[in-house]
C-alpha cells in the first residue's frame, strides 16, 4: 500500500501538468473560466485516478471505451461553453 506521502507526489504530478494546460486555454477561450483552473485540474486528475481504479478493481471493463468516455467529459466539462446556467447535457 502506498503512503500518503507517495500517493499525493503520484497525485500532484499530474494535476500540475493538467493545470499547465488548463492555464494555456484560458487566454485563447478554451477553457470555462467561472471554476479557477486549479479545481479544473484537481477534478480532471481525479476523475483519471477513478477510471484507473475502476479498471483495475474490474478487469472485464472495456478500458478503451471508459478511458473514451472520460477523456469525452473532461473536455466537455472543462470547455468554454459549458455555463452553469445552461445544464447538464
């Protein structure tokens, strides 16, 4: 089992290579700017940890189409035209 220490270095990696992208968009409209691109990150990174999770706790899942599915709603999450008064689609 890794120690916490380990998991939030695992953790962080990511999530501050997911912020450096994030903040790229922002000035070029391609990223939602009403949540900071910190939570943008922190969400996305999560939501990657959890499909890797899932598929390890259930071999049988497709993984081509989970990976598919989520990488499909991080973009569409953290796209410019999502806005809060709009809904979920």
């Amino acid at each position: 089992m890794a120690t916490t220490e380990l998991s939030d270095a695992r953790t962080q990696r990511p999530d501050g290579e997911l912020l450096r992208i994030l903040q790229a968009g922002v000035p070029r409209d391609e990223v939602r700017t009403d949540h900071p691109p910190q939570f943008l990150a922190a969400t996305i990174g999560a939501m990657h940890l959890s499909t890797v999770r899932r598929r390890r706790s259930d071999p049988n899942d497709d993984v081509t189409e989970m990976f598919v599915r989520a990488a499909r709603f991080a973009t569409e999450s953290s796209g410019p035209d999502r806005h809060p008064d709009e809904g979920c689609r």
